[in-house]
C-alpha cells in the first residue's frame, strides 16, 4: 500500500530538522504552568486506573515520554521520523522508543492504559483525523485515557521552514469543538478541556482535552 503523501513529508522533515529542533523546543520544565499541569493530572489518571502502558505517539526527541515516566507512568515513544526515535533513544536509552504512524499503531487491541498525543496532530489533514482517533481508540484498553494537546484554530498553514530548516509538511488548525467531535465519533467521552490565548513562546491558541474510552467506571472524589 501506497504511504500518504502528508506522512511522507512529515517524516523527512522532521529528519531534517531533529537536531534543530532539539536546540529550539522548550523542555517539559520550560513548559507553562497550565501545560505541566495537564502532563501530571493525566498521569496521575492512567496511574489510578492503571490499564497499561502508555504510549507518547510524535513523541520527538522523547523529552515529554521522559517527563511522563517521572511521573511514574510507563510510557514509551512512537515516532515517524527515524532521525528522531534516534535522538530519542541515545538520550533515554532507559525508556522504549519505536518508529511507526498513528494512522496504524503496531499495538494490539486493548493493549494500552493511556495515548499522549502532544502538539503531534496538527500536520495529519482533517480527512485522516477520523483514522488516527480510530487507531487511539482500538488500542486503548476500556477506562483508558488519552491527552490531546495542540494548537487550534481555523486555518491549514504551508510552511517552507521550520526550526531554521527547509520542510515540506503542511499543518491543519481546527476548532476545538471540531475535534472534540471528531473524538466523540471515534466513541471517546470528553471529560475535560483547557484552552489557552497566545501569550509567552505560544503564538497561536492552544488547547487540551482529556477523554477517555468507555468501559470502566472512573474513580470518584469520594464527595
């Protein structure tokens, strides 16, 4: 079967780009506030529920999946660009790193407690979205949760470089209620969202949602 164009271009240009954008990316202790807070009540979630692993998916170099098993959360990375899975290994060699796509996880059924998708789906164009929320579904185990972390908004953006190096990947902003949506479809329940205006590194809206795969009654508060 013939690879998508758009993954094609995602994975040579973040190969061109790596070790660019290593130098240029906050860390997960530069991050926001709100950010890092959205990173520790996830994993606070799939640690209580503890279904499985979890998985990182456009993981990059793998500081986010490090942060996260600071956390105590088993994660591990997937990644397109081999250039960075290598970066990712070589600096975490601890932690599991694999190349693949989120259009089709090598991961069974079930087989995972939590999905981070981190700032990671904004080049997937919107046609494909239903496929990748599809395979996050299929592979998260019932009571799993996923974080959805990206830049939203209503435009499809054609960048010639990026980190100070030539790409050819295109990115598509949607608005939040879209994707909520399109999460709802896939059969996820939404359970939370944070949105945020530009300010500080972030020159676009930001967003995030937890939601979660039906199955298990999630843990009360006690009230």
């Amino acid at each position: 079967m013939t690879e998508p164009s758009f993954l094609t271009a995602v994975r040579e240009s973040y190969d061109t780009v790596a070790t660019a954008y290593v130098e240029r990316v906050p860390t997960p202790a530069e991050m926001d506030p709100l950010s890092r807070a959205m990173l520790a009540g996830f994993a606070e979630l799939v640690r209580t529920a503890g279904p499985g692993p979890v998985a990182d998916v456009g993981c990059g170099p793998g500081r986010v999946t490090a942060h996260l098993a600071g956390l105590g959360v088993p994660a591990f990375g997937v990644d397109l660009s081999p250039k960075m899975i290598g970066l990712a290994r070589q600096t975490y060699p601890e932690l599991r790193f694999t190349e693949g796509s989120m259009t089709a996880l090598e991961t069974a059924d079930d087989e995972l407690g939590g999905i981070l998708a981190w700032y990671s789906t904004h080049h997937t164009p919107p046609q494909w979205l239903p496929t990748v929320f599809a395979e996050f579904h299929r592979t998260l185990a019932p009571g799993g949760h996923l974080l959805w972390g990206d830049y939203v908004g209503d435009e499809r953006v054609r960048p010639t470089q990026g980190y100070g190096r030539p790409v050819s990947y295109e990115s598509y902003l949607l608005p939040l209620d879209r994707v909520v949506g399109l999460l709802e479809q896939a059969g996820f329940i939404v359970s939370a969202r944070l949105e945020q205006e530009p300010g500080g590194l972030a020159k676009r809206p930001q967003a995030c949602l937890v939601a979660r795969k039906p199955g298990k009654t999630p843990p009360t508060d006690g009230r």
